[in-house]
C-alpha cells in the first residue's frame, strides 16, 4: 500500500510537513505499510498525535497538523487497546490541519477511555469519504469516525458495535461542526447517557444523513440523542432520517424517532423507527421526539420543525413529541411535526406537499434531493442505492465482478469451492 500524505510519521513520531510519497526507502513505510497491517499487533495509543499524559484531561502531545490522503485503500485489523484519551487512528488533528481522506479502516478493534473514534479521538479537521467498520469501546465521548468533532465529517459511512457510557454516537460522540452526508448501521449503546445514531451530542449542523442503526441507551435518538445549541453555534438537523430499532434502558429515560431531546431547529426530517422499552417504563418517548420545550409558555428561544414526518405504524402508540413542557396533563404535538401511516409514509405526494424536493418534480425546486419508490420504500437521498439491480451484493448499485468476487469468497469460507478448485 502506498499512501501520497501530505504529512507522515517517522519512527519517532516526529511530524514532518513536506509532502512526501511513502515508499520502501522512508523509513515511515514500516509504520503505515508494516506495522499497521499486523492483525497480531496491540498499540496502546494513537498511531498519530497520541496523547503523552493519559492521566491529564487536556491533551498533552504534538498533533497532526497535516493531510492524509488513503487513495482509497485500508487499514484492516488495527487493533488500539488504550486506558488513556484521545484515542484512534490519529489521537488529536487540530484546526490547522488539511484534510483527512479516502480511507477505510476495516475490522478494526479500538478502545480506550475518553475522545475515542476509529478515525480521530479528536478532530478539527476536514474528513471527507472515511469510512469505519469493526469496533470501538470507552467510556465518554466516542464515535466510529471521531470522538469529538469540531470540523467537518462528510461522505463517510459507518458500521459495527459501538458502546460506550455517555456521549456516544454512531458518526462522533460530540458534534461542534458540520456532519454532511453521512450514514451509520450497526449497534451503539451507551450505558449512562446519550446515544444517537449519527451523534450523541449535538450542538451544529447535521444535513443529509441517516442511520438505520440499532441504539440502546438511557437518552436516544435515532440521528442524535440530544440536540441544542452550544456556546458559539446553534443547532440544525436537515434532510436527515432514521430507520431505526431503539431500546430505552432506564424506566425513566427518553427517547425520539430522531432526536431524543431537540431544543433548536429541524427541518425536512424524517422517522420510521421503532421502539422497545420494559413494562414498568415511566419516561418519554417520542415518535420523532422524545422531549423539547416547544411548548413551554416560560421559554422564549424554543425547539422548531419544518415539514417533518414519523411513522406511527411502527412506532406504536406515542404521540410526535414526547413531552413539550407545556404544563398540561395532555399536549399536542408543536406544529411541523406531523403523523403518518407507513402508506403514506410510501408516497411522494405527501412530502412534496410539504415542499420537499424530490427527483421527477419541479414545484419545489431542481435540486432533486429525494427519492422514492412509490408504494415500496420511504424516501431515499438520491445517492443512495434504492433499487439495486438482482446480483448487486456489495450495495454500489450495478451487478459486477466485485459482487462475483463477493460470492465466490462466501462459497470459499462454506465449502462450496475449494482452493485447489481455482485455476
């Protein structure tokens, strides 16, 4: 594997800002080429910018400051057991750095304590077309791509087990950034605080993502578990939608189709998630939101949507928001958020009158970002392969010989060829 960056590092970690192609005569190829590829070896920190005092809150160490560009390979099998923070592929990669992209990490098994992520611990950074796929453990803030992300994350896509305490997420445990086109599956779990699909912790911008994950937590949402604004920003969710199942652990905890608490703005959403909670269940639960303050008559800055749907087929019998803190024994829901049997959940109509701009319709624009198969699916983003070709296994949407090669490898694993078979 070789791997253009335009920052690397040397065996002693040294970070260097020349752009350089790593080959067999860097002594930096070991590292990438070498020693990451072993499925037997264990690091106990970050491969790049790790944190030198695990035992201090703040980071202590030199971060990445560089690009990285994978050309569309992977890393398989990296394997990071740490009991400190800033823990992942990169441990922390600070504002003044380039972009992180076209790279995969496949099979991997990352745990650590605080600001863990397949990706980066930490992020300021530009990550673009990174996809994750294997295992990431801790204890506090921690996502498949980045635990705590104060950058940009687009086009990246996730799927494994993610379980943590608090502040988990299946794209970053904490979003202070942009989190644009991106989509997760799998499990995450977080045993003591929020979880969600897409981010934990909210307080930015999520757009045109989606999760079809299965979320176990005490406060979960299907795309975060809690969205608001934060001290320099202010929160929105747009063109996102979750098909999630999502278990409520505590019998007095929250939970929503797409956001477990929302106190800003979302907008052209969707849910068709389900829920699962025990019988002596005492809290809220939302078909779109667990809990806002919507309709609190004491708040002035208050939770808003626009043309949003849930699917009260699935989601059994809850009402859109959970609870509104209206004061009242029994609310309504706030307006924009409207409930929809699956068939009508099925048909484009009902979102285009609503001003949702799908392909193969005018009236609400030409940027064509929905789609649907009319009576069959829920709506679609447009990149997103919704009626794959018999044969596509691999999801790309055209029947190939990477699906063939996809077979042939599962006819191999159960005996159905054998090597000496193969010419």
């Amino acid at each position: 594997m070789r791997l253009c960056c335009h920052s690397v590092i040397t065996r002693d970690w040294q970070v260097l800002r020349t752009p350089y192609r790593i080959n067999r005569n860097y002594p930096a190829y070991d590292e990438i080429c070498n020693r990451w590829g072993r499925s037997f070896h264990i690091f106990y920190s970050a491969l790049a910018a790790f944190d030198i005092s695990p035992t201090s809150p703040a980071f202590q160490g030199v971060s990445f400051t560089g690009s990285f560009d994978g050309h569309g390979h992977a890393i398989s099998n990296l394997n990071i057991d740490s009991p400190g923070d800033f823990v992942g592929l990169f441990g922390y990669i600070n504002e003044d750095a380039g972009e992180i992209q076209n790279l995969s990490l496949k099979n991997v098994n990352v745990k650590g304590r605080e600001r863990v992520g397949g990706i980066a611990g930490d992020s300021a950074a530009n990550i673009y077309s990174c996809n994750v796929e294997g295992r990431v453990t801790g204890i506090d803030t921690l996502g498949f791509i980045a635990g705590m992300n104060y950058g940009i994350i687009i086009s990246s896509q996730v799927r494994g087990d993610l379980i943590g305490g608090e502040n988990v997420g299946g794209i970053c445990g904490e979003n202070h950034g942009l989190i644009q086109n991106c989509h997760s599956s799998g499990n995450v779990t977080a045993t003591q605080g929020l979880c969600g699909g897409i981010a934990g912790d909210n307080t930015s911008d999520i757009i045109f993502s989606s999760s079809n994950s299965n979320l176990a937590g005490r406060h979960v949402g299907g795309i975060c578990g809690w969205t608001g604004s934060g001290y320099y920003t202010y929160s929105r969710i747009r063109d996102c939608y979750a098909n999630c199942t999502i278990a409520v652990t505590d019998e007095d905890g929250v939970a929503g189709g797409v956001a477990g608490y929302n106190f800003e703005s979302i907008t052209d959403c969707y849910s068709a998630s389900t829920f699962v909670y025990g019988t002596d269940f005492t809290g809220y639960i939302g078909g779109f939101v667990g809990m806002d303050n919507s309709l609190n008559p004491d708040q002035t800055e208050k939770a808003v949507y626009d043309a949003c749907f849930w699917d009260y087929s699935v989601a059994g019998e809850h009402p859109g928001v959970g609870y509104s803190q209206s004061g009242s024994l029994i609310e309504v829901d706030p307006d924009g958020v409207y409930p929809r049997n699956t068939t009508a959940m099925k048909t484009m109509s009902n979102f285009t009158s609503y001003g949702w701009d799908f392909v193969g319709e005018t009236t609400n624009g030409y940027s064509d970002k929905w789609t649907i198969v009319e009576n069959e699916t829920y709506p679609r983003f447009v990149n997103e392969c919704i009626n794959p070709p018999a044969g596509d296994v691999n999801g790309d949407c055209v029947h190939d010989m990477l699906d063939f090669a996809a077979n042939a490898s599962g006819w191999l694993e159960c005996g159905l060829i054998t090597q000496d078979m193969c010419p």
